[in-house]
C-alpha cells in the first residue's frame, strides 16, 4: 500500500494519537505503528523496533481501524493477539523536504520519514 501523496494539512491535538502494537502470530511477531489520521489508523509493518539513532524500515500496510489505539487482545479470524507497547502522540513537520511525522511517546521521540507515494517509511528514533 501506498503512502498518500499528502498527510493533513490540519489536525487537531486530540485526533493527533499514536501507538505501537507488538503482534504476535504463533512463534513468529512484528510491530505495528499506527497514527490516526481522522477516523482511520495508518499503518506500518516493523521487523524490528529501532534503537536510539538508528533507522529502521517500515512497511506500509493496511490502514486499520481507530480501535486498535486502545485495543489489546485477540485478533479476529485466528490472526493472532496485539498488545500495546508504546502510546504517545504525534504532529507533522511543517517544514519537511518530505513528510515527516514526529512522534512522542513516554520517554522517547521517533520520527517517521513518509517519501512520496513509496510503500516504505523510514523510522528512527533520537531517544
């Protein structure tokens, strides 16, 4: 799935929510970072959580629905469980070449590098 060409240009701080999910399936799990973008959550797919000053990739993945910022539990048709790992919030960079999401968890920040239309996110997180 493809990224869209333009993030919103205008979100409120309470719709501005992020979270990461650890979803395991049998023996085998990824992550999932999600942002809710009006009433959907955009999603990618993350092999590996990044560690301080360093980047991983993520896959974009099907928007999911906003329930999932809240959700922990089993996933419907036997696709595993989710389970929160991280909850923050988030806001685009205005200034950006790209589009960057920085996001803001406990005791951490993440950005997330959105290059047009390119299935793929750069994610990195500077502590």
């Amino acid at each position: 799935m493809k990224t869209p060409n333009h993030p919103p240009v205008e979100i409120n701080d309470q719709a501005c929510r992020c979270v990461i999910l650890l979803h395991q399936i049998g023996n085998a799990g990824h992550w999932d970072l999600m942002l809710q973008v009006q009433n959907t959550l955009w999603t990618w797919r993350l092999n590996e959580m990044p560690s301080t000053n360093q980047t991983v990739l993520g896959e974009r993945i099907t928007d999911h629905r906003i329930h999932y910022l809240d959700y922990e539990g089993p996933v419907s048709n036997n696709r595993g469980t989710v389970k929160r790992v991280r909850t923050g919030h988030y806001q685009w960079e205005p200034k950006s070449k790209n589009h960057l999401a920085v996001l803001h968890f406990e005791n951490e920040i993440w950005n997330v590098l959105l290059e047009d239309e390119n299935s793929m996110a750069k994610i990195s997180r500077t502590r």
